[in-house]
C-alpha cells in the first residue's frame, strides 16, 4: 500500500468522559464539602486536578481534541441552566450569596428549599436534574464555566473542543416551573434562548476555542414538524453569526430519522452521529440526505454506553464507507463515556479471558485511536491490534459462557402455553379469595424493610471474613423475626420477610445467576455523587440453586399469615445490567425469565400463596422511538408472564412498579396478566387509581398511600383521603392498601408509624362498607 503523508491526522476524539476518578475522588470531596470537613478551596482544587489527568491521559493514549465543559460538580443539565441564567427564583437568593452552595442547592434542597426534579437522561440510568422554566424566564448568559475549563485545557497545550448541551434539547428536556400551566411548552423561548448561545459561543471563540460541539441528543426522539422547524431556526441562526467557532451538532442513544436532513443542510460545520446499536441507520439515513459534503462528520462507532470491546474490523468498513459522505471523518465513542467504568483492566476477581471481552473508557478510548490510525494511516499500520481484537472475538463467541447449549434449547423450547397462565383472571382470583380469605382494602408492602446499619456492618463482616456464613444467616433470620413479628402486631394482610438478606434487588439475584458478572470497581454515575456497580448480563443464564426459597420459608414459618415471596422481573434484570451485544435483549430476558421461573415454581412448591415480581423497570427502557416501543413492550411482557406463566390458579401474582408515569404503557401493565398491581402513586395524588379505571383494568391494583421517598410520616386522615381518592375509582373488593415502594431506605420508627396509620385507615374505611 502507499505511504500516507507523515502528517495525517489521527483525528479521534469522545464526547465526555466519567467524572469521578480512579478513587472516587469527586465523590468523596463533594461530599466531605457537605459535610463541612472541607472547604471549597480545595474541593475545586481537587475537581480542576482530576479534569487536567484526564485531559491528559486523554492526550497521551492518542486523541488528537479532548472534549471540555462536559466535567460536572454534580449534573451537566444543571450547568446548563446555570450557563443560561434560568436559576428557579426560589433559590435565586442562595445562589447570588454564594454560587457554590446555591448550586448545590438546587442538585438537593435545603431544608427550605426544594431540589430541582431529578429524571432520567434518555434511556441510560443517569440520571439528571430537570430545567424550570415558563413565560417570565429571563435568560442572560454565564459562560464562565466552559470558558474556564476550555482554558485550562489550552494552558495544557491540548486541541480542545467544548461541548454544551444543545438549545433545543436543553428546552425539550425542561418542563414547566411550579405555578406555571402544565401545558406551557418550554420550546417557545427558543427565540429568547438563542441569543444567550450565541453569546457564550462569542466568548468560547474569544477565549480560543476553534470548534464548539452542541448536543442535540432530544432529536433522536419522535419530533413535531413545529420542533424539527425550531431546529432548523436555531440552527440557521447559530451558523450564521460572525462571531463564532466552528460549530459540531451531536446527537446519541438513537438515530436522527427526520431530524437528519434538517441538520445536514443547517449551516453549521460538522455533525456527530451514533453509529452503534439501533443507531446505526444513521449510516443509510446520512447517504440518502446526499451526506454532509466538506464537513466534519464524528463517527460514534465505539458504543459509549456498553462494555464490549469493540468489533474493529467491521467499524472500520463502517469507516471506509463513511469517507464517502463527509469532507473529514473522525473516529469516536457513540456518547459521552460518562455511562461507562473508567478501566477494565482495574478489575482483579474477573477471569482473565472475559476481562480480554471488556472494554470501559479508557479501552474504548484506545480502540478508538487504533480505528482513526486504521482509517486515516491504513489497516497495516494497526495489523496487530486487528489481529489481537479479532483473537478475542473468536473467544468470546466459542466460549461455553456465552453458549451453553442447554439453555439455548430451554429458551428455544418455549412455546406460547408456557407464558400464559392456564385459567384466565377470573377463575384465578376466585381461587384465590378462597384460599387467601383477605378482607376487603387488604394491606401489604413492597418487600424491603429498612436496611440497617447492623445489617449493612454484618454483610461487610461476611465479605471480609470476620463472620462466617452461620453467623450472618443467624443476623438475617433475627431481622426475619423482628419483621414478621411488627407486622403482625400491626395488623398487615399479607406479610413479606423484609428482603434483609439483600445488597441490591438486581445483584443479589445476578450474584447468585450463572453468566452474571460483577465488578469490583466498575462504577458509573448515577446522579450527582451516586454512583453503582450494575453487574453485567456476560453469557447463557441459568440457576444453579433456589436463591430466595430459604428466607421465605423461614419467614412463613413464624406466622399464619400469607407471606409474599419477592423476585426482581427479568425485564428489570435487564435493564439495571449491562447487557450482552451478541444476543438480543428479547433473547436474554427470556433467559433469565426461566431462571426466575424456576425460582417461582420452588417457592410455590414450598407452600408460598402470593409471589410478587417486580418490574420497576419497564417503563424506563422502552425505546426512544415510538416505532420500536411495540416490540420491545411484546418481548418485556413475554419475559413477566413466562416467569409467572405456571403457577396454579390458587397462587396470587403480584407485581410492582415506581415512577409516576405510567399512561403510555397500561396496555402492557395489562398484558403482564398479573393478579395485583402496587404503583407509585402518592406524588400524583391516586391519578394512576383513574387511569388504571378509564382503561378498564379489570385487575386488583395498589396505588401507594405512603410516600417513602420522604421521612415525612402520612397520618391516618391523610391516608384515608388518599384511599377514598382509589375508591373513587376502583371497587374496595380490587382496591390494596401499601406504600409507593420498599421501605429499605427508611428508619424504623417511621416505617412502625407509617404503617400503623395505614393498617388504621384501611380499617376506618372497612368499617364504612
Ligand atoms: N421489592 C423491592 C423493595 O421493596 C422493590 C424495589 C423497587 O421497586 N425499586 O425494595
Ligand atoms: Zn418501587
């Protein structure tokens, strides 16, 4: 092949990169400064630190521009707001007084003052803080930050590009201000909006930067044609101004579709598209727009969101076509990496041959560096690097890991029967009432009763060694006892054994499930200085042995009331992992469907009557794109009923879920074919309890009368309000009396109190009928 002139561009680069550093760093200061043991001084010492490593690491492994401003204190949605002035007049005070702790202040509220709402970005599990916004928001620009961190990555020497949250996007993502119409749309004040970007692009380009990139990762979502002609605007106007950088319009988690042509043909310098996943139309979308001709096109072809090591040979044909459409290609992560563990090769209990599978940020960040020299300096000048990812592919599809034949024929086995109950609703609940005998408005809750601290030192002392397996079943039966036992006193319906045995409703199953990894340190932010460990879906799921049939029998036998057994849904399983790239979703959630089904089957057999299975999960990964919501919502549901498919009709399914919202999904609510349904319901006041009956659902349901997000106890009057608000709706015979959620982040005096106010008012209202 041709030498390449000397000076070809490596052209690499990722959109962001995690926040935390390699010891948690971040976290612990930001939180040592709430605490008061340390000042602001060297808490942003400490953050300006770990920003320059990063950069430069960044640097040295090979990415010709980092990216800057996309480093948060806690949330970049919250900078955002920041940056454009939309501070909530509530906490406008604070803020002036000192930025810091005003900031701050509108991440978590003070005792006075609530947070801003905090919602999921898109469909990760990050999780971010929502602009307020209506008719009076008054925009000025503070670009100080981006200004700042762009400096600093100069004074390294360093090519930099700052990324700021899109116009459009930052607006799509706010909702209304409390006191504000509920149907106010925030995307009018596109116009009062975009003077302040123009601004604070004028003062990036003064302070140096020769590319802005702004995201626009709201286009990937099913757009009006009055939004897509408000991107049209924004961006004519922002490539249009003198005074500007050159200007990268990114977007990520899914693809363009009708937003594509708009951007192509905006003014604007350059366009970065997700070429991962089902983002990968981008590619045919991009050519039938004609490409982008001259400009600067970032390929995300190494997914930021999964932990895959990439398929290099396959990426760079992707490449190669992609030379064709765009006057420069640049090779990067799909998304910021912000979604990803920083290291791999950090983890020392994984076994050697699947760590060679794993690729975190800074393996994602080499193998994009060897794809831009592929691209730009030919496939010889990274032949080993080929040869070596193509050696660990072959790995990991030949490994027994990742197919083990006899779960394959399970799963392929299955046949509709085997996800259907075999006696419809109403046969089943007439089973049930006989064999249950609840009365009316019966009470229960979600699972979990408050972890504490004992609970938490004795799991520590099992792991360290300090207490052997005896001894730590021996504290878990105790808090077992202690369980049952209140709630007897209390009066519940239908007992549950209080989960006390459990880190995690999603590791303590993947801990105990062949083809389920965990890592020591593979964190990822889940808001602000949350951060977690989401085990990974690695290969074949099955179950070696019962996981939960032991506990629950234990409990059973303290007591003569019915005692719930509680398993986390496949489709939750799924969703607070990271799962596999080489198997469809559909395919793994069934899966670990018969690995949970086996579970439900034991703890029938064991004499359990009511078996709850939750599914907290399922609205939140439905695809962005209205076009694939069905057939994931087909498979998601399969998953539920092929867990809870084969029980006898005498035998209560339960399930539960959080999070308000549940309007878009009640046809799949329904298809779960579960007997009971408890949903969060508290914060929109039982408006679920109509919904549920505005669509006929024929089924008993829960809504929460207890917020457990709040140490707030409700009071027995306060209950009984909220309950005859159910009852409004639903008939006392279908109606259930539990909290919003599991109480395992609550204190035990208030769990004691709450429910006794709750046991009363189901009683009051009994009485009444
Ligand atoms: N059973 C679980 C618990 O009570 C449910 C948690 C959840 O819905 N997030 O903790
Ligand atoms: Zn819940």
């Amino acid at each position: 092949m041709t030498a390449k002139p000397a000076a070809a561009a490596v052209r690499a680069t990722v959109h962001g990169f995690p926040r935390q550093g390699p010891d948690r760093q971040l976290k612990k200061a930001i939180e040592r400064y709430w605490k008061g043991r340390l000042d602001a001084a060297p808490l942003l010492e400490t953050a300006a630190e770990l920003r320059a490593a990063t950069w430069v690491q960044l640097a040295d492994a090979g990415l010709d521009e980092v990216p800057t401003g996309d480093f948060s204190l806690y949330d970049h949605v919250l900078d955002t707001t920041v940056m454009v002035g939309a501070i909530p007049p509530r906490h406008r005070a604070a803020y002036d007084a000192d930025p810091l702790d005003g900031y701050f202040a509108m991440a978590r509220g003070t005792q006075d003052v609530a947070p801003l709402e905090m919602t999921k970005w898109f469909d990760t599990n990050y999780h971010y803080l929502v602009p307020e916004l209506g008719p009076d928001t008054v925009f000025a620009a503070d670009s100080r930050k981006q200004c700042a961190e762009l400096g600093e990555a100069l004074a390294l020497g360093l090519a930099a590009r700052p990324v700021l949250l899109g116009p459009v996007s930052y607006l799509l993502l706010a909702k209304p201000a409390p006191g504000v119409a509920e149907d106010f749309d925030p995307l009018t004040l596109l116009d009062r909006l975009l003077p302040v970007y123009a601004e604070v692009l004028a003062d990036l380009r003064a302070r140096g930067a020769e590319w802005a990139q702004l995201d626009e990762p709201a286009l990937v979502q099913d757009r009006t044609p009055a939004q897509l002609a408000a991107v049209e605007r924004a961006y004519r106007l922002l490539g249009t101004l003198d005074d500007r950088p050159r200007l990268l319009v990114a977007s990520y988690f899914d693809r363009l579709g009708a937003a594509l042509p708009v951007l192509a043909k905006a003014p604007v310098d350059g366009l970065a598209l997700d070429l991962t996943g089902p983002a990968a139309g981008n590619l045919d979308d991009l050519a039938a727009a004609g490409g982008i001709p001259g400009k600067r096109l970032v390929a995300g072809v190494v997914n930021g969101r999964n932990v895959w090591i990439n398929d290099l040979e396959r990426s760079l044909s992707t490449l190669a076509t992609l030379l064709g459409l765009a006057g420069r290609v640049d090779v990067a992560s799909s998304c910021s990496l912000l979604h990803v563990p920083l290291d791999a090769a950090a983890e020392r209990d994984i076994d050697p041959q699947i760590l060679r599978w794993l690729s975190f940020a800074r393996q994602k960040v080499t193998e994009i560096v060897t794809l831009a020299r592929g691209l730009h300096q030919g496939a010889d000048s990274v032949a080993a690097q080929l040869a070596a990812n193509r050696a660990d592919l072959a790995s990991r599809s030949g490994s027994p890991i990742t197919r083990d034949p006899a779960v394959r024929e399970r799963a392929a086995a299955v046949t509709p029967a085997d996800t259907r109950r075999a006696e419809g609703y109403a046969e089943r609940t007439a089973a049930q009432r006989a064999r249950l005998a609840l009365p009316p408005l019966p009470t229960t809750t979600i699972g979990s009763f408050p972890q504490t601290t004992e609970l938490r030192a004795a799991r520590a002392e099992l792991r360290s060694g300090r207490l052997d397996a005896a001894g730590y079943g021996e504290r878990v039966r105790q808090e077992i006892r202690e369980t049952i036992a209140f709630q007897e006193k209390a009066g519940i319906d239908v007992l549950v054994h209080g989960e006390p045995e459990r880190n995690d409703m999603v590791q303590y199953f993947a801990e105990q499930l062949t083809g389920y990894l965990a890592t020591q340190h593979g964190w990822v932010q889940s808001y602000g200085t949350r951060y977690v460990r989401p085990p990974i879906l690695a290969g074949d799921i099955s179950r070696p042995a019962p996981m939960t049939v032991e506990w629950t029998r234990y409990a059973q036998s303290l007591t003569d009331r019915p005692v719930k057994g509680m398993l986390t849904g496949p489709v939750t399983m799924l969703a607070w992992s990271f799962v596999r790239d080489d198997l469809p979703r559909g395919e793994t959630a069934r899966q670990v469907a018969l690995a949970l089904r086996d579970e439900v089957g034991d703890l029938e057999a064991a004499g359990t009557a009511v078996i709850q299975v939750d599914e907290p999960a399922l609205r939140e990964t439905l695809p962005l794109r209205a076009a694939d919501q069905p057939a994931y919502l087909a498979w998601a549901t399969e998953a539920f009923r092929l867990t809870t498919g084969g029980v006898a009709a005498a035998t209560q399914i339960h399930t539960h879920m959080c999070y308000a919202e549940f309007g878009d999904i009640l046809q799949a609510i329904d298809d779960l074919d579960a007997d009971v349904i408890s949903l969060e319901a508290t914060r929109s006041h039982m408006r679920v309890a109509d919904e549920l009956a505005a669509a006929r659902y024929p089924r008993e349901v829960g809504p929460g009368v207890y917020d457990i997000h709040s140490p707030r106890v409700p009071d027995r009057e306060e209950v009984v309000g909220l309950l005859r608000a159910g009852l409004g709706a639903i008939p006392p015979e279908r109606l259930w009396v539990n909290p919003d959620c599991g109480l395992k982040t609550r204190a035990w005096p208030e769990v004691r109190d709450a429910l006794t106010h709750l046991v009363d008012a189901a009683r009051e209202l009994r009485g009444g009928l």
